[in-house]
C-alpha cells in the first residue's frame, strides 16, 4: 500500500486534478492553481519522491497513477474528477484513464506522448540515472534545462529559468533515479487511447523540444473527439510559459467552451 500523497487544494466545486511533470512538483501549477479555483476544487499532489511526499521503492507510473486514485478516496471525493498532466504526469493521467476509467470526467494531456521509451531513450534514462546517483539533482537541472523551456522563455525570461531550476535542485537525486527508472520501464499508452470515452484536450506548446507538435498531433488523432490547443511561444513548460494562454485554454475546455 501506498503511502497517501501529500498534496495541496484550493478552491471549491468540481474536482480538477493536477499532475506534475519531471523531475518537479505541485508547486509548477501556481499560476493553474490560482485561475481555475474559482470554478474548481482543484487538487494537486506531489508524486512519491517529489515535494513533501515519501519515495516509494520502485514506483511506477502505473502505481502513481492508483496512488492518486487511492488520494482521491481518501479525501471522499466520490463524483468522476478532470484530470490533467504535464509530460510524465501525462503518462500517470493515460494510465490513470486504463485502471480507473469511471472516475474520470475529463483528461487534459499537456505536453506528453504516448509511446514508450525505445532502446536510445532507455539508454539516456540509464545515463542519466548514473549522472542523478554520481553527481546530484544540480547536475540533472543543468542537463535537462536547455530543453525545458522554449525559445521566447529563454531569450525573454531568465527569471522563469532560474525558476525552474531552483524546483529541481531541491527534489532529491534518489527520487530523480526512481522517477527515471518509472519513465524508463513505463508501458506504451497507444493501445488504449482509442477506448478513452471522456472529452480529452490535448495541449502542447508550440516551441516544446521534448515532446515536440508533432507527438500531440498523433495523440489528439487517437483519442476519439480530443481537442489539440498549441500555444504560441512557449516550450515543454507551456504552463509557466504561457501561463495566461494555457489558463484560457483549460478554462474553455472545462466550461465546455
Ligand atoms: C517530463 O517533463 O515529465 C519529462 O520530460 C518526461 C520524459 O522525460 O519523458
């Protein structure tokens, strides 16, 4: 059994669950957090290892996706919830949508794929495991920010940067590992997008190089009815870099617009 996730609420009416993205936490959907808790209760948990939850030994993406639907009995939240994911908190939302389709209202994929890691992709998650275990959660923000933030963020905005690196330094590197060991071993979601019944918004940003237009044009197409947003100027981290445009985007997909 896993331990509850620790996780942070604000606002009040139907339930809208936030997932983070790697190697980060709650705290990256502040500015979501404060748009949409005028019309939602909007749940955010931190995943094992992250912000103020336990690191599970051997956690998966599949077992991140039950340990939210564990979180949500145990808060008593009974009516089916949005759901929605940045990057690896996508790949929790798709899982979380195998195992528990009932409890869903609506799915929101932001700036994810649906297939698995190929032979490459696992061999740079097992470099970067060895770098996250040798040399510290500053080496992996140093590694992985070039990509985190697009083109506009960077030439314009240094303080999102400083940001974003300042939320990776303080998770620690054995959950920087145990998160690369659950992306690395995680299934291919592809085969189950066709069954996915809820109104699903894909987004992505535009300048995005980690999961790049192309991959969110695939999985819009697959998942019967889903709506494709990409939003201009920002990168992976289409939420913090475009904060105004991906509220907007949320709040007229969750108000049915
Ligand atoms: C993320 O942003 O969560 C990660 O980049 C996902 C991944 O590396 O596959």
């Amino acid at each position: 059994m896993n331990p509850t996730l620790h996780n942070v609420q604000l606002g009040d009416g139907p339930v809208l669950v936030l997932v983070h993205g790697f190697p980060f936490d709650h705290s990256m959907w502040q500015p979501q957090m404060e748009a949409l808790a005028a019309t939602h209760r909007v749940i955010v948990p931190d995943l094992p290892g992250f912000g103020d939850s336990p690191l599970v030994d051997g956690w998966t993406i599949d077992s991140a996706a039950a340990a939210i639907n564990q979180l949500l009995d145990s808060l008593h939240v009974s009516e089916p919830v949005a759901l929605g994911g940045l990057s690896m908190g996508g790949y929790i939302a798709m899982s979380f949508a195998r195992q528990f389709p009932r409890r869903l209202a609506s799915l929101i994929l932001a700036d994810t794929k649906s297939p698995a890691d190929d032979a490459a992709a696992r061999d740079a998650r097992n470099a970067m495991i060895a770098k996250a275990r040798g040399e510290g959660s500053a080496a992996i923000a140093q590694a992985m920010l070039p990509k985190l933030l697009g083109a506009t963020a960077k030439a314009g905005h240094p303080e999102l940067a400083d940001r974003v690196r300042a939320m990776m330094v303080k998770q620690s590197a054995a959950s920087i590992a145990a998160a690369l060991e659950a992306l690395r071993d995680r299934p291919d979601a592809t085969p189950g997008l066709a069954a996915i019944a809820v109104p699903t918004l894909v987004i992505v940003g535009e300048e995005d190089e980690i999961t790049p237009p192309k991959m969110s044009e695939a999985l819009a197409a697959a998942i019967p009815g889903a709506k494709l947003e990409v939003i201009p100027k920002a990168g992976h981290l289409a939420n913090l870099e475009q904060k105004q445009a991906f509220n907007a985007a949320l709040i007229r997909f969750l108000g049915g617009g």
